[in-house]
C-alpha cells in the first residue's frame, strides 16, 4: 500500500530561526495537506496542495507540492514559540479518497 | 472549512464495557471518518462512515469492536465495544466536503482501566 515517511522526525530550533520538513512517497499523490497538531487537540488543517508544482502560503508557512507529485515540503518562516506541535503530511491518491498519514515532525521552539 | 465537536472529549472506563462517541459536524458533508491515535503516533483509520448505511471498516477492524452509525449528514457515533487497556487511545472524527479539504474533531481520549 501507499505509504508516506515524512522528515525529521523531531526539531529543537531556536526563536526566529526557519524550518523545513518533508514528505516523500513511493506512489503518486493527487493531494498534499499539511496539518498542525498541538497537545490536546485535533489536527488543525494548515495548507491544501492540488497540483504538481504548487506553492502556496499562509502567513509565515509555505507548502509545495513536488514537481514529481511524490513529494510535498512545508517551511515556516522565522518561528515563535506558538509554532510548537506536530506537524503532519497527509496524501490523498487515486484510490478510495483515503488520506495516507506521515509519521510527524515534533517541533519546539526554544525562545 | 467544517467545525467539528466531539462528545465526551474524555473518559476513563473499565474493561469489558462500552462507549460511544458522538460527532457532530455544523454543515453537511460528504464523507465522516473515524481515527486511532496512540500516543505519539500518526493516525490511523478505522473507518468511512457512509450515511444510510453500513461503515466501511480499515483493515484490522471490525464492525462488532467499533460499529459505526452516520444517521444523516452531520452526525455520526462510533462505538467502542468491549474495551481493553490496549483501547486506550485518542479517537478522532473527521469530515470532508465536497473537495479534497478534510478536517478534524478535538478528539476523545479514552482510557480503560
């Protein structure tokens, strides 16, 4: 099946500093969501991706969708501490409308 | 975007009971899921809720273990059945409607004793 490995595993930046995580797939994916997870909490959806190439904003966060569409990166632009959480990738392919979960990216932001 | 409450958003409960677990969207969607999520871990499916009929379950899960229930276009229960320590878990509702954007409920977590 679709599977999804999603990179790093864990961050520890300092305040201010830019962070870059991904997601790569070993099948085709039509759709890339990024979502946000703090403790607590659901997963708060961040940014939609819908085409190869695609690069998209939402305030300090920019998401884009690979060129290959196997893969998708999110960066965040100069974090503060509320950035802190889980961020996960999920991808959604031809079959059945099922999103396929990466594993997370725990940041921390230390101030 | 869909705003999506659960109900109860915690419980701990004793093996070998029950518990059901309300969702409620405040639009109609098309599809409702429902999710698994150990502690620190991803997400996993258990199952699309359908309207009108039965749930379509992930491998690995069963209808008598979480049998499902979508009366309309906004609501839906998940019942967790028989409980064991390895149940506890946070269980998420989601829903999508009509593009790709799916969204989530806050999740209950359940613990079972």
């Amino acid at each position: 099946g679709q599977q999804l490995n999603q990179s790093p595993q864990s961050m520890f930046i300092q305040e201010g500093e830019d962070v870059s995580m991904n997601c790569t797939s070993s099948s085709i994916f039509n759709t890339w969501l990024w979502y946000k997870q703090e403790p607590g909490e659901g997963p708060v959806l961040l940014i939609a991706l819908y085409k190869a190439g695609e690069l998209t904003s939402n305030g300090r966060l920019t998401a884009q969708f690979g060129i290959t569409r196997k893969d998708s990166f999110l960066n965040i632009s100069a974090s503060i501490p509320s950035d802190v959480g889980i961020y996960f990738c999920a991808g959604q392919g031809n079959q059945g409308g099922k999103l396929i979960f990466g594993q997370g990216t725990e940041l921390s932001v230390k101030p | 975007s869909a705003v999506i409450s659960q109900k109860p958003s915690r419980d701990i409960c004793q093996r070998g009971t029950s518990l059901t677990i309300q969702c409620q969207v405040d639009s109609q969607v098309t599809m409702m899921f429902w999710y698994r999520q150990q502690p620190g871990q991803s997400l996993t499916l258990i199952a699309t809720a359908n309207q009108g009929s039965e749930a379509t379950y992930e491998s690995g899960f069963v209808i008598d273990k979480f049998p499902i229930s979508r009366p309309n276009l906004t609501f839906s229960t998940l019942t967790v059945s028989n409980m064991s320590p390895e149940d506890s878990s946070i269980y998420l509702c989601s829903a999508r409607s009509g593009g790709y954007e799916q969204y989530f409920g806050p999740g209950t977590r359940l613990t079972v004793t």
